[in-house]
C-alpha cells in the first residue's frame, strides 16, 4: 500500500463519470484534517457500492468505540465523586 487512511477521518462521496476522468464506478473520501481528494475506482457499481458501506460502517465503529469510551471515562469520574 501507498498509505493508511482512518476511515473515522473521511467523507465519502460518489463520483459521476465526468468527475472521475471517465470512470464509470468511481467514489472519492475526502479526509478532513487536510482537505485531501482520494479517488477511488471500482470494476463494477455493487463493488464500489460494497465498498463505499464498509468503509461507513469502519467509520460509525471507530466513532462508536470513542463515544462509549468517553461515556465510561464521565461515569467513573462521576462514580468516584460520589
């Protein structure tokens, strides 16, 4: 690989051909901390549709996964206060 993405730090959108150089499957994750463009192409539309899901699903995980350990992080310091 060229390089890691956090999937928790990108948008996705969905490319029509003529924004993908002629790429008729073609979707774009923005990353946020830095504006970058990565576009990314697929041999079929369920492929990139397949594609374009895991990566919102990695997305609401990683953010799930810090929002419950914030959540646990104020309970115990509520806990230890009581």
């Amino acid at each position: 690989p060229k390089g890691v993405v956090a999937c928790d730090q990108v948008r996705i959108y969905e490319l029509e051909p003529k924004e993908a150089s002629g790429h008729q499957f073609a979707f774009q994750l923005l990353v946020e901390s830095t504006n970058k463009k990565i576009n990314l192409f697929a041999s079929r539309m369920d492929e990139m549709k397949d594609w374009m899901t895991e990566i919102r699903l990695a997305k609401k995980k990683k953010l799930g996964v810090e929002a419950a350990t914030q959540d646990l992080d104020s309970n115990r310091k509520v806990n230890t206060l009581e």
